[in-house]
C-alpha cells in the first residue's frame, strides 16, 4: 500500500483510509474487527473514526464506532504502527451528546476525553472538527443565507482549545472537515498569528459526483499542505451502479436510510449512468474506477472507504492498485463537462 505524507507532519498514511462510520449499526463488533484485520494486513494504516457515530446517528448506538476501535487496539496492539483520527462534532440536534454539543473550550476537551477512553488509547494522532459551529453550507446546503452567528462558538476559542489537547499529548494533530474556503483561510491565520497548532488536512466530500473541492479548496491544499481526506467518494455507493434504473438493494444505505438523499435524484443518476457505462466499456470495476480517481488527484492525501461486507472492503482496498488510462480520464473529464457538480 503506497502512503503520502499528512499534510506538513512526518507522518506516513496509507493511500486508503478504513472509515469506520456503519460500525455499530449495519456491523457487528466483529465484523469491525474483521474489518480491521484485513485491512491491516493490506497495509493501511490509516482509520478514521468520530464520537457521533455509527450514522445514522442515535443516543443508543452513539459512541459504538470508537468502543469497537477501541476493542480492536486493546486485543490486537500495535497501537504505534497505526494512525488513528477521529472527530468532534459541531452543534446540532442530539441532546445525547454533551447536552446538546459545542466548541467551546470545555465542551471540546470533555469530548476528546470521551473519546480516548472508548478508543482506549492514550492520544489519537488527528482530531479533526466535523463541522463548524458557524452557520454556512456543508452537507450538501446550497444558496447561502447570512445569520446572525453571536451564539457560535469563535474558531479562536476552538483552535486554542485543540492546542490545549496538543500541549497535554492528547493529540498530536489536528484537522478540520466539512469546512469552507472561508473557514479553512481562518483557521490558517489565527493558527500563524497567534502560534497555535494550525490544520494539516481537511475531511469533505469528492467524487466525481461531488469536485466542488477542486473550486475553492484544492489551491489550500497545495499552497499550504493541507491534505484532503476524502469521503464519500463513492457518493453513498452510487458510484458502484447499484442505484441504477430505480434499484434498491435491500442492504444498500439508500435503501435503509432514505433519509440520505444527497446522492439521489436525476441528475446524480444519469451522471453515475455515464460514468457506470465508461467504466464497463474499458473493463474497469465502476467503483474502483471512481476510487481510483479520487485517489489520482494531488491534493488527495488518503481516500477514505467504508463497507458492510468484506467482498466490498476487498474491492475497495483493491482500487488503490489501479492507475487510469489517459483514456478513461478523457472519458471522465468529458462526463464532468455535462455533469460538472450534480450533487453539492
């Protein structure tokens, strides 16, 4: 497995990042742990976790993902050998959480030592931000609305909160996600005024459903190393085909959560037709192929999967080994002119 540097660190990271977020609900413990082992022996060494899941999130799942990581650590070891993120998520709806979640200075720390007591480790090598506290567009939001924000939390006080976590030897990086290029610029300079920690990657969404990170992101990325770990690359399995013509899988997360409806619609199901059809045409996975590409990109650090059954982990993981054609990526470029973003 072929690894990239995160961000500015010295630390190596597998090209493929294990996602861990259906542990806890579409997977048993041991299916995790199964999950775990193959991956691992594949080389990656890279996993990324969160205090919120499994997704959908719950009160009486949340939490299982990083007791099920946690479990992992504590019966296999090698602790040393991996590089383990996870997250903290902003404001929202689960009174479950904290009471009702911030990121603020205590409500940052209290979660972070949450989490290291589910993970049972005694640091975690990235602790990213899910979300910010701010009201703007991630998760799909379109249109813009400025609002009055007096009652977010100020980015200050939640950088100067995650460098507490990195002074004490919690965390020994720290990321962002779901972030703007607005967010990103000011995590950046009140990072280098202020001698704070500043973020070495950034967790949102790309696919070749998805590249608005190519608009306004991809240019941090490469000017101030800020790795992207990608999710969702295969637009909630969308990108395999097995959405196509109005099917319904019965264990696909469309099918089971219907709720989910970035990646639906018909704009996203003609783009993923076309790009079904190029693969098949050059003899290529349609998942794999869209894996593939994801992970081709420069400002890519890690790409990060996520399955429910090891046929699908093994195929994922798989992908890491493909280099497109110049070919396919004409093909691709060519679909993306007609499709250029058909789900935000």
């Amino acid at each position: 497995m072929r690894t990239r540097k995160l961000g500015p660190t010295d630390l190596d990271v597998s090209r493929i990042c294990l996602g861990s977020m259906t542990w806890g609900e579409q997977n048993s413990e041991a299916e995790a742990h199964q999950q775990l082992d193959y991956a691992v022996a594949q080389g990656i060494n890279f996993i990324d976790a969160a205090e919120m899941y499994p997704v959908p999130p719950k009160a009486e799942t949340q939490g299982r993902t990083e007791q099920y990581l946690g479990s992992w650590l504590k019966a296999r070891g090698g602790r040393d050998k991996l590089v383990i993120a996870t997250k903290v998520i902003g404001p929202g709806e689960f009174p479950w959480i904290r009471g009702g979640p911030r990121l603020d200075r205590a409500s940052v720390l209290a979660a972070c030592d949450t989490s290291l007591k589910r993970l049972q480790t005694d640091y975690v090598d990235l602790y990213q931000v899910h979300w910010p506290a701010r009201s703007t567009n991630y998760f799909g939001q379109l249109n813009y609305r400025a609002t009055n924000d007096r009652a977010a939390t100020p980015i200050e006080e939640t950088l100067v909160a995650l460098a507490e976590l990195v002074s004490q030897g919690k965390v020994r990086h720290i990321g962002i996600s779901n972030e703007t290029p607005w967010g990103v610029s000011e995590y950046l300079r009140l990072s280098r005024e202020n001698k704070l920690p500043r973020p070495v990657a950034i967790q949102n969404p790309y696919s070749l459903l998805n590249r608005s990170f190519e608009v306004g992101l991809s240019e941090f990325a490469h000017r101030d190393k800020l790795g992207l770990l990608a999710y969702s690359p295969l637009g909630f399995g969308v990108l395999a085909g097995k959405y196509l013509n109005g099917a319904r899988p019965p264990q696909g997360r469309i099918t089971l959560f219907p709720r989910f409806g970035r990646y639906n619609g018909e704009h996203a199901d003609r783009a993923a037709g076309e790009y079904v059809a190029l693969a098949r045409q050059h003899g290529l996975d349609p998942a794999q192929m869209a894996l593939a590409f994801v992970g081709s990109r420069p400002f890519t650090v890690s790409t990060i999967i996520g399955a429910t059954s090891m046929e699908q982990l093994r195929s994922n993981i798989a992908s890491s080994e493909i280099k497109l054609s110049d070919e396919v990526l004409q093909g691709i470029e060519a679909i993306h002119k007609r499709y250029t973003i058909p789900c935000p």
